[in-house]
C-alpha cells in the first residue's frame, strides 16, 4: 500500500510539475536524425554552394556561391526568410565592395555590422569589413590581424564576445586546431587566442567549428572532411566533453562534408557536401534533428515517462538527459522536465535503437 501511495504522489507531482512548465520557453530533446534533404534550390544555385553563417535569429544566411549575377569566381550572399519555417527569398549579392576576387568562408556578426572572410577558397588570408548600420554599405574589406596569422573558419558566439576558428599557429596539438578569442565589448578587439584543449583537438586536425546560441553545444570538422564530431559541456565555465562522430546520415562515407551549423533554434543541421542527390556538384544540405521523448519507447509520451525521469533526478543519466538542447546538459533536471511538459500526450513511434 505505501509503494502504491508514493506511485500517487510522484503523479500528482509530474501533474503540478507539467502544468507549471509546459507555458515554458521551448526547448529541445535527445535526438535522432531525419531524412538528408538538399537545401532550396534558390541557395544551391550554382555550381559550388560553401560555407553558410547563420545571423542568430535564424532569419538570415551568408554563404558563398558561384550562381550567376556575381562579380567574380565566387560571391558572398545573402538570403532572407520571414520565419525560421518559410522558404528562403532570392539571395541578395553583397556588391562588387565585397565580392572583388573570389570571396569564401564568410562570417557575419550578430548585429550584421562585421564580416569576416578569405580572399578565396584556398587562402588563409583574413579580410574584415564593417558597416554603420544594417543599412549602410559595407565597407572596403581590410587585411585583418587581429586573430594571429592563419585564422580560418570563423564563427561568432551569439552575444558577439567569443570568436570560434581553426589555426595553425604554434602551441596546438595538431597541424590545425581549434581556438578562440573573447573581447569585452563588440567595439574592443579581440584577446590573444587560446586553445580548446586536448578534448577537442589532437594530431589528426580539426576545423570549421560551429557554436551554438546557448555556448553548450560545439560542432567541427574532425580529423578530416569526412568526420563532423559534436563537443558538449554543461555551462559555459566548464571544459568540453570529449567529441562524439556524427552518424551516416551526417558523415556519409562515400562523400565529403564540412561547416557544419546547428540552425538557431536548434531544429535542424546544415553542411556542405559534394554527396549525390544535390542540385550541383557541391551543395548545402539540411537534417531535422527529431526529439527524443518517448524514455520507454511504448509510443506514447505520458506519465511513465515523466516517474522514468524523476527516477533519475539530478543524475547523469544518457537516456533522461533531453534538454536544453539536443545533446542535453549533463544532468538530468527542470529543463529535461521541460521537454517532456511539452510533448506530453503525443503518440510517437519507438525509438529505433
């Protein structure tokens, strides 16, 4: 009688607990990949598509292409949507200001008024460019030092403060590694660069990183074209995890992929690969990364699931660690809840193992 009377109790509990949190801001579960579709064709329209930095409201995309109305080998672009759901509008090109020579690897800031970028696809030259306002033109690019010599791949932290690139400056574990530098302000310049460490680089050479909004969550090319790895960490003070492959749908064998980046709300991944299926020889794809809350894999998200978490509470256990984001957060607590208040009642089908 007394175990079926804590039984009740936890119910009553998950119902309170749910009712509180399920008006919660939205966040993401433990995750299985979708189905590899090929962006729209209004990005991919050109023959060699690379390279994408999101603007973190997810309404924006820079990237490279050599689609016609360029001004050289390949152009920066930018393409626009209403919402994180709409069809992406007609890329806009940056102007002739920008696209002189063959521009590649753009990275935009959060507040759009720095743009960073390579003088080609093959050149670890550095060029920054400014602007007043959104509104203004940008400015004559300039060779840009302040990261050290060979600073490729940028990606700007969602506050502006952090800067993410790979380098081949001395002090590194590899050939290349990944850094990165902070400033106090948007207007300061970036500190001396430090290196991410042993548990996100070593000899085999890592680039392209990619970090998400929320800091946790790092994405890189790892130990070649072929292998994009994710690094966790649990708050933006603690040292990375160790990095986990991405699976085939991902890392296809049979091609290669690199910049990798995790759409702003954390719904979907997005690469570059020259794999087939594409519009051209080298395109952007996307793969929604699909939420994980069925624990008991009975095909429905209930109360079960709720008593298998509270089970768990404040443990490191993989399979209740659901949230913030897709690769949850070390501990199993009130945004794990979160989750599963959300999609509490929906019939889904079991997790394939």
């Amino acid at each position: 009688m007394r175990r079926l009377n804590d039984y009740r109790m936890r119910l009553v509990l998950v119902g309170v607990v749910a009712a509180m949190l399920l008006g919660c801001e939205h966040a993401k579960a433990d995750f299985t990949f979708g189905e590899v579709a090929c962006v729209d064709e209004v990005i991919n329209n050109g023959t060699n598509t690379q390279e994408c930095s999101f603007l973190h409201d997810g309404l924006k995309l820079y990237f490279t292409n050599n689609m016609p109305g360029g001004h050289g080998g390949h152009d920066i672009w930018v393409a626009s949507r209403e919402t994180q759901n709409a069809p992406w509008k007609e890329p806009i090109n940056l102007g002739p200001n920008i696209n002189t020579g063959s521009p590649c690897y753009p990275a935009i800031s959060p507040n759009e008024l720095e743009l960073y970028f390579h003088t080609s696809w093959n050149s670890t030259v550095l060029m920054r460019s400014t602007r007043v306002s959104r509104d203004d033109p940008w400015d004559t690019p300039e060779l840009f030092t302040g990261l050290g010599s060979n600073a490729c791949d940028l990606d700007i932290s969602a506050d502006g403060l952090t800067v993410y690139f790979d380098s081949n400056r001395s002090g590194g574990y590899g050939s290349w590694d990944i850094w990165m530098a902070t400033r106090e302000t948007v207007d300061s310049p970036w500190g001396e660069p430090v290196n991410l460490g042993p548990n996100i680089n070593d000899s085999h050479g890592q680039s392209s990183p990619s970090i998400s909004n929320d800091g946790l969550l790092l994405l890189y090319n790892n130990g070649g074209l072929k292998h994009i790895s994710v690094a966790t960490r649990s708050t933006k003070d603690d040292e990375w995890g160790p990095p986990v492959l991405l699976g085939t749908a991902v890392n296809d064998p049979t091609s290669w992929q690199h910049g990798a980046e995790i759409s702003p709300d954390g719904s979907a991944l997005y690469f570059d690969s020259n794999r087939l299926g594409g519009f051209n020889d080298e395109n952007f794809w996307q793969v929604p990364i699909i939420p994980i809350v069925d624990l008991n894999a009975d095909g429905i998200v209930d109360s079960a699931d709720m008593c298998i978490m509270l089970d768990h509470w404040g443990t490191d256990e993989p399979l209740c660690d659901i949230g913030p984001m897709p690769w949850g957060d070390g501990i199993v607590d009130v945004e794990d809840l979160k989750v599963l208040a959300e999609h509490l009642f929906e019939e889904v089908p079991p997790a394939e193992p």
